[in-house]
C-alpha cells in the first residue's frame, strides 16, 4: 500500500505572510492571538494568511473558498512562490519550493506549475495560438513543434478555429479558454486557479465548470482552485477549505462540511445548499452488511434515492467500490436529511 | 481647540501676531536693506568677471585644444562625426530617393493601417514642400530630427527599462529629467556648442537632451502599468527575467512608448528649426532669412512647411501607433508595396529623378508681403500706442524698480521671502544663492530684464487666456471647434511666432513680447478650459439645487475647482514665456536672450557658461514656484469631507 506521504504531492506547512515592514513583531501578536486588525494597529502589518497548513494528494482537486479580502490569493500565491512566505514552508512533491533559487525554481516552473488567473492574465499582443504556446516558447521549443502542441490543447478547450485571433478579439469566457489552455500546453503536474470564473457570467460560467471536470476526469492533475462561490467549491472539489480571516475554519469534503461544520461561519454557507444534490448515500447509510434484494453505489446523490425510495418500503442497500455492502439507507434516515434542509 | 485651550482674546491675539509675522519681517528686512544699499544702483559692478576670464581661458584652450587635446581626439570629435554621419545619411537618402517615392512611402505607412485619410494629409503636406521649393531643408530637418529621436529612444529606451526595473534608478534618475526638460532647449545650444564646434551636431544633441525625457518616463510608465498578472502568468512558466522583459513587458508597452515618442517629435521639431542658430541645415534657416529679410511672405511659406512636417510626422506615428491587428492590411499586400517603391526608387533614379523639380518656390508667397504691408501701415494707429504704451507703462517701470529703485539685496531677499513661504527654505536658498551668483557673473541686470520680460508676457498671455480657456471650458462645442487650432498652433515651432510679431512691432523688446504672448498663450487656453470642463457634474449640479446663479456657480464652484488644473497652466505658460523670450534675443529683445545669440555669433565661452547658468537658474526658480502653487490649490484630503 502506497503510504500517505508518497501520495502527497502539494505540501504545506505553517505558511505566514504577513504584508508591512515590521512582519516578525506581528507573527508574533498573531501568535499570541492578537485579531488582523488589532495586528494592523498595533504594527501597521496586515496578516495576509495566518498559519495555514494543507497538504493536497495527486490526483485531487482542492479548492479553497473565502470571502473577498480571507487571504484565498495571498496563499495560492505563497504556493506558487510568486511571493515569499514570511514564514512556513511549502513542498512540492517533496522538495523544498520556499528554499529553491531563482534558477531551480524556474526549473521547477517549467516542468511542474501552472496557473490560472482571474484576469485571465493574457498577453494582448500575441495570438491565441502564441499565448497558449507561451510556456513551451519560454522552454525554447521549436515553433512548428510548440504549435502543433498549443493547437491540440485549443482544441481539447474548443477554441478550434481561433488560433490566429488576439485576445482582444474574443468573449470572456472564450479568453479564460485561452488561459486555461496555456496552462495545459505546458503538461504541468499541478494546476493552480485563483478564481478563474468569477469575472465570467453565471451560464459561462456552468460552462466553463463542467468543462473543467471533463477535463480533470481524463487528464487528473492536482489542482489548488480558488473561488468565492461555495457552490462552485462543492462542484469541482474534492476537499474543500473554508478560509476566513487568513486561516483555514475547516477542511474537508463537502458532505463532511455539510454535515458537521466545525464554526457557525461554515454553517452559513452550507446553510443554502441543496443537501440532496450533495449529500450521497454512503454519507447517510446506517452501517449494515446485510444487504436487500435493491442496491446502490455509496456515491449515489441521496436525490437519486428518491425514486427508488418511493417504489418501496424496504431499506435500500449501498455498496462501495468494490461491490460489498457497506450499509443500508431508509426512508426515515432521507427525510431527515430533507427535513434539515431549511 | 480643545477645552483646555487659553482664554479666547489671547489666543486670537496671539494667532493674529503668529499670522502677521512673516510679512512683517518682509517688510522690515525688505526697508533695512533697502535703506543699508540704497547707494549702489545695482549689482556692484567690481565683483564682475570673476568668472567670466577663468571661464574664457578654458574656452581659448578649448578652442586651441579642439584638434589635439586627446578628450576631443578620443570622445568628442569621433562622437560628433558618428552624430553628423547619422544625419547627413539619412537626409542624402531622403534626397537619393526619388521624391515621389517619398511622398508614396510616407503615405503608405498610414494607408497599411487603413487611415486613408492621414495617408492623403501626408502626401499633400510633404508635396506642399516640395512645390514651394523647401524640399532639400525639409529633407534636412527630417534627417537631424530622425538622428536626433533615433539616438534619443537608443539612449532613452535601456535608461527607461532601468528605472521601471530598478526604482533606486529612477529616483536617481528623475530630476535629471526634471532639469532637462525645465531648461529651454536654446541653454544647451551654449555649451554643446563650446564641445562640438559649429554644424548640425550640437543642433541634434540639443535635441536629444530635450527629447530624451519623455522617451525615458513613458517607457518606464509603459512597463509599469503592465498588469501585474501578465507578468506573473509569465513568470510562472519558469520565464527568465529578460525573457519576460522582451517577451512581455516591452511589447506590452508599445502603446505607451509611442505616445513618448510622438511627444518626443514634437518637441524635437521646435528644437531642430531652432538649430539653425548653431548652423545646422534645415527649415530653420528659411525661417531665419525670411525674419532677417522681413519678407513675410517667405516666413509664412517656410512656417507652413514646418506645420506639414508636423504634421506628417503626427500622422504618421500615429498610424504606427494603431496597434489594431485587424486594421492592418495583410502580410503580403505590405510586401508587394514594399516591393512597388524599392522599383519606383531604383526606376526614379535611372531616369535622374531625386529633389523635387522646380515648380514654385516660396517668393510665391511674396504678394503676402504687400497685404502685410498695407495691413501693418493701416494697423499703425492700434500697434504703434499699444507698443508704446506697453513699453512706457509697464516695461521700463518694472524693469527700472527691480534694478534702479530697489537694492540688488532687497530682490535677492523678496525673492527668496516668496520662495520661503511657497514651498519652504530649500527653495528660497536655492532663489537667493542663484540669484547672487548670477550677480556675481555680471549678469545682473540682464537677467532681471529677462525676469521682467517673461513675467509681463506670462501676465498678458494669462489675461487673455484665462477668459478664453474659461469661456471655451464651459462650451463643449466651441472647444471641440478650438481645439484643432490650439493643436496646429502648438506645432508652430516658437521661431515661427517671431515673424509675425516683427513685422507689426518691428524690432526692441516689445515685438519679443508680443511672439511670446502669442505662443504661450495656446497652452493656458487649453489647459485651462480642460480645468474647467473637467470639473465634476455633480458638484456643478449640487450647486445648481441651491438656486445658484450661472454665475455664482463659476465663480463659487467651477473656477475653485478647475484651480490646481488652471495653475499647472500658469506654469506652462510661464517655462513657455521664458522659452521665448531667449529666443527673442534674435530680434534685438534685449536681456540674456540677446546675450545668447552674441555668445553664439561670437563664440564668447565664459560669457556663454554664464548666461547658460543664469537661464538653468531662473528657470529652475519659476518652476519650482509655480509648481509649488500649484500643489498649494490642490484640496488637502484630510480636510475633506
Ligand atoms: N501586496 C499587498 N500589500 C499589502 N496588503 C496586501 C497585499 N496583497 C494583499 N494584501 C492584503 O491581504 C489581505 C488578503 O488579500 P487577498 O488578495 O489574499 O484576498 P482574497 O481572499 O484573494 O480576496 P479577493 O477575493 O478579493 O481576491 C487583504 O486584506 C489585502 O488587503
Ligand atoms: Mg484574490
């Protein structure tokens, strides 16, 4: 069995930043509990992210919600290294990235990172077909080469067609394609989104997610995403981070946030959601290893429950991945669920 | 106040001394003075030419040096052949090339980005030219310009980078630009002039210096106002600095950059016709005969072929600073272009085609001396009293009070009282300290005839353009009709101003006067009528709903509000003023500028250092002054609502 660690791909530990010139005199107040403001009046810092450790598993997608002002970017950015940690670390797939110079880093950049921006970040004198191949350009890769690469992830995004526009020339919601395009080109291992749809429009943004998904279930990459939009969060995310005030509230999987929120901060935005559309059987099942004459996946939404649960009386039995019976969801146990719900 | 302040009579008294006091020590320190040195008239004449000899010995060894002494053999004269060798290729190609290649390539450049209009503007400008028979000097100007602007943005370019990469640099960097662009470009004519002789060089690297500011700050401006996330994007797929640099920072800058160097060409136009003065060739010595020869005709032919280079040169930046892709023609229509004009040349050449033919030349425009003639002898009875007038009532009186009256101590110590309660001691020192040392090079007098020049016609171009810039402001639709003027007549090089004035005035101070009226006046309309247009509906509507009259609301709301925008004019109009009236010199305007063109005729070097320092100081002092009151109407925003 793989052991957690080898699994672990983006590592964090302890980060700080903290913006102003007396950053070590406010670490310390924050330590010893002063409040962001208190800290900022007293020194004059602002503590952008407080103390935050995560670590993300290849493969997953991990995505960290926060109001305007929480710290979301600060951190994304503290992980890319576009700026320097005041203190903490970060490890990418167990090297040191807060302890690399200038040249490992952009070794590692190369070969490893991309990131999305909520601007798009676009270069407006170049062409689609050239801002999508940038990464590979900046590696020195032939042209023919680099194209025919660019030209293939355009298409994945359905930007076929468009090579040779400028980004000026395209809508929003085709520009962040542009952006999510270059980001691929370059194969990283890890994907980072600072809230890369929140300048799109609602339906573009639906799009836009579920492209997304389309995507991350073929090519399964690790992805740190960014938003301020919990609905957005539950959608692509795996586990899910509530930041607030520059510190993580809670992490976990959605159902788990929905479930047992750890501060009445949580509670708020889980309050909205439609649990039935989050919530799955095996997060409601009774464990039981007998099964009954119906089945279903542990990962079944408990909305898709509903029929089955109106055919008949008896409890329906759930199942993991591998086909054993894990546990059995009744009647009673769903219209608990819906009876919480407002 | 809070409660534990004194009794209120003593705290009024006392505020009330606290308030009078500075004016108090003026007046008392301005009468003690002025009775301790009342017996010398002005500035003791036996501390003269202190300066003056050391400095015309280094001048008589730089002179006799100028052939051997290893800092010319070494730097200066291969600097200045490499400079002329820049420009004479250049303007012998311009001339090698068939005219009508010319017209069609400067056309084309527009046409390629589908500004059909700006191409036919072009064409007919530069035929214009060339059919009034300047076509060699306009060739020439374009070829000192293209060198001067070329070196500017090789020199102006890496020194920009530097500064948006390094602000260390750039704060040691900045007021460098400051002064550069603060002196008027005639000053530089003095000292490049000692360096590199007569010709076309010291022309171009006078303008070089004065265009090398906006090149520098617009480029650094371009960088830095790249959004952050481009560069970042860039920066995360493992980009090296230069490869962001170039790949990024520099193209994104392009639009910005260009706007310096149209900036950068406007400039440098006045500054190449002016070049004349130190013997290089181009329109500027059309201009300069015409003005010697009082043939106005010739003056205007000559002015309006300057305009057409103009504004060919306007057109044709910014067709290249369209950065439309898709206005542009496709790649290959441009090479068939391109390939169209390289065979006119080569066709044009074989048939012995290169200048303009013959068809005109300017004493087409001699007729215009008549009307002129008749207008000036007709106009005697208005021009003849106002001259007088502004000679006898305002000139000498202001000029006869600051250095016959008033004891050279009783300036130098209102000045610097002025200075001191404007912007504070840095700069009265400043005030004081050059004021002296201008005494101490003998230049006293001279320089307070300038002062006293540049302030009367700053006043006269001020009157007239605060009511016309208010007036305009306040009517979108006359200021839309005015602009177009403001802008042709921002483009008149200052020589051009002169002409006119001298024929109605003829010669002395007041002709002088009347240019620099003229010419600094179009950037007081124009910014002032900025200011006022500019000022935020919604305070003139706030206004309005407590039942203001139109005329409360001017003066109550608009002008308050437009002031810091109109005193930044002010300041315009004054450096401009000053610019001026040192041009003035030419047609006998008396003062330092007068003392430039005897350096420049007679290569008098200690004077010329002098004189240079003298313009570089007083210069320096009106800016800064009317900058610091421009700061000063600024509202504070911790006073704000
Ligand atoms: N360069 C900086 N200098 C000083 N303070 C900064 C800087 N960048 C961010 N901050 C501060 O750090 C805090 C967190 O900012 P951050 O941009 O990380 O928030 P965010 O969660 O991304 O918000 P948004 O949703 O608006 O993007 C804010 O209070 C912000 O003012
Ligand atoms: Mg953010």
């Amino acid at each position: 069995m793989e052991s957690a660690a080898d699994k672990t791909c983006l590592e964090a530990r302890g980060i700080w930043k903290v913006f102003g010139s007396k950053s070590d005199q406010a670490v310390e107040l924050s330590r010893d509990g002063a409040s962001r403001k208190e800290v900022l009046e007293a020194t004059g810092c602002t503590v952008g992210v407080k103390d935050v450790s995560m670590a993300v598993t290849r493969g997953e997608t991990f995505v960290v919600m926060g109001l305007s002002g929480s710290g979301k970017s600060t951190l994304v950015r503290c992980l890319a290294r576009l700026t320097d940690p005041t203190a903490g670390s970060v490890f990418l797939d167990g090297e040191d990235l807060t302890a690399m110079d200038e040249a490992a880093l952009r070794q590692v950049r190369r070969q490893k990172l991309s990131m999305v921006f909520q601007h798009f970040g676009l270069f407006p004198h170049r062409t689609v077909i050239d801002n999508a191949a940038y990464g590979l350009e900046i590696q020195k890769m032939a042209k023919a080469e680099r194209h025919e690469r660019a030209s293939a992830v355009l298409a994945e995004v359905g930007l076929e067609g468009y090579e040779h526009h400028y980004p000026g020339q395209l809508s929003g919601g085709m520009q962040q394609r542009v952006g999510l395009a270059r980001a691929l080109t370059v194969d990283p291992e890890i994907l980072f989104f600072d809230e890369p749809f929140s300048a799109l429009d609602p339906l573009i943004r639906r799009d836009m997610q579920d492209q997304l998904l389309d995507l991350q279930h073929t090519l399964q990459r690790t992805i740190v995403f960014i938003t301020h939009d919990f609905a957005e969060a539950i959608k692509l995310g795996d586990r899910i981070a509530i930041m607030k005030d520059g510190v993580f509230d809670q992490v976990g999987t959605a159902s788990q946030l929905i479930t047992s929120p750890a501060t009445d901060y949580v509670r708020e935005f889980t309050e909205d959601v439609p649990k039935i559309k989050v919530l799955t059987a095996g997060d409601v099942m009774q464990t039981q290893t007998t099964s009954g004459t119906r089945s279903v996946p542990a990962s079944a939404t408990v909305e898709s429950l509903l029929p089955l649960l109106l055919e008949g009386d008896d409890p329906i039995g759930v199942s993991d991945a591998d086909g054993r019976t894990v546990g059995v969801v009744d009647r009673n146990a769903v219209t608990q669920i819906l009876a919480s719900a407002r | 106040m809070t409660a534990a302040s004194p009794p209120v009579g003593t705290v009024g008294l006392r505020s009330e001394v606290r308030r009078w006091l500075p004016l108090a020590g003026l007046v008392v320190g301005a009468l003690a003075l002025q009775l301790l040195f009342s017996g010398d008239d002005a500035f003791p004449a036996r501390w003269d030419s202190t300066f003056e000899s050391p400095i015309d010995d280094a001048g008589d060894w730089l002179r006799s040096n100028r052939s051997t002494h290893p800092v010319f053999t070494a730097f200066f004269s291969p600097l200045s052949r490499g400079i002329d060798a820049i420009i004479t290729g250049i303007s012998d190609f311009l001339l090698w090339v068939p005219w009508f290649v010319v017209i069609a390539a400067a056309a084309a450049i527009p046409a390629r980005v589908r500004m059909y209009r700006a191409a036919i503007t072009v064409a007919v400008a530069l035929a214009y030219t060339g059919v009034i028979g300047l076509w060699t000097e306009t060739m020439q100007t374009l070829g000192l310009m293209s060198a001067a602007v070329l070196l500017a943005v090789v020199i102006g370019l890496p020194l920009g980078i530097l500064a948006a990469l390094k602000p260390g640099f750039e704060t040691i960097l900045r007021p460098f630009l400051d002064i550069m662009q603060t002196v008027p470009a005639f000053v530089y004519f003095l000292p490049l002039f000692m360096l590199f002789g007569i010709g076309n060089v010291p022309g171009a690297v006078a303008t070089l210096i004065y265009a090398l500011p906006p090149v520098v700050r617009l480029t650094t401006l371009g960088i830095r106002t790249v959004p952050p996330q481009a560069v970042e994007a860039s920066q995360m797929y493992g980009a090296r600095r230069r490869q962001t640099l170039t790949k990024v920072q520099l193209p994104m800058a392009i639009p910005s950059i260009i706007t310096g160097l149209s900036q950068t060409i406007m400039l440098a136009l006045g500054v190449v016709v002016l070049a004349t003065l130190v013997g290089a060739s181009g329109l500027g010595s059309p201009v300069l005969q015409s003005l010697n020869q009082r043939r106005t005709g010739r003056g205007i032919a000559a002015g309006l072929a300057i305009m057409a280079v103009a504004m060919v040169l306007d057109r044709i930046w910014r067709s290249a600073a369209e950065r439309d892709p898709l206005k542009r023609h496709p790649r290959n229509v441009t090479l068939v272009g391109l390939g169209i004009l390289a065979v006119g040349a080569l066709l044009g050449r074989v048939v012995g085609a290169g200048s303009f033919p013959e068809v005109f030349d300017w004493t087409l425009f001699d007729p215009v001396d008549d009307v002129v003639t008749w207008i000036r002898d007709n106009l005697r009875w208005l021009t003849r009293p106002l001259s007088d007038s502004i000679v006898t009532w305002l000139y000498l009186p202001a000029r006869d009070l600051l250095t016959d009256t008033l004891a050279w101590p009783v300036v130098v110590f209102v000045g610097a009282w002025a200075c001191w309660r404007m912007k504070g001691w840095g700069l009265a020192l400043f005030t004081a300290s050059s004021l002296v040392l201008v005494g101490l090079f003998g230049l006293w007098e001279l320089s307070i005839d300038t002062l006293v020049q540049v302030l009367l016609a700053s006043a006269m171009a001020l009157a007239l353009a605060l009511p016309i810039g208010i007036w305009a402001g306040r009517r979108p639709r006359i200021e839309a009709a005015l602009g177009p003027i403001l802008d042709g007549l921002q483009t008149v090089p200052s020589l051009v101003y002169i002409i006119p004035a001298v024929i109605f005035f003829t010669v002395g101070v007041v002709p002088g006067i009347m240019a620099t009226v003229l010419y600094a006046m179009v950037p007081g309309v124009r910014i002032t009528a900025l200011g006022i247009r500019e000022v935020a509906t919604e305070s003139l509507e706030a206004s309005r709903t407590f039942g203001a009259t139109p005329r409360q609301t001017l003066l109550g709301v608009r002008i308050p509000l437009a002031a810091p925008t109109i005193m930044a004019g002010v300041n315009q109009v004054i450096m401009m003023s000053l610019a001026m009236v040192i041009i003035s010199g030419l047609v006998g305007g008396g003062g330092l500028g007068f003392e430039t063109v005897v350096v420049l005729k007679r290569s008098r070097f200690g004077l010329g250092f002098e004189v240079a320092v003298a313009l570089v100081a007083l210069a320096m002092i009106l800016d800064r002054f009317t900058e610091a009151a421009a700061d000063r109407l600024q509202p504070h925003r911790d006073t704000g609502l």
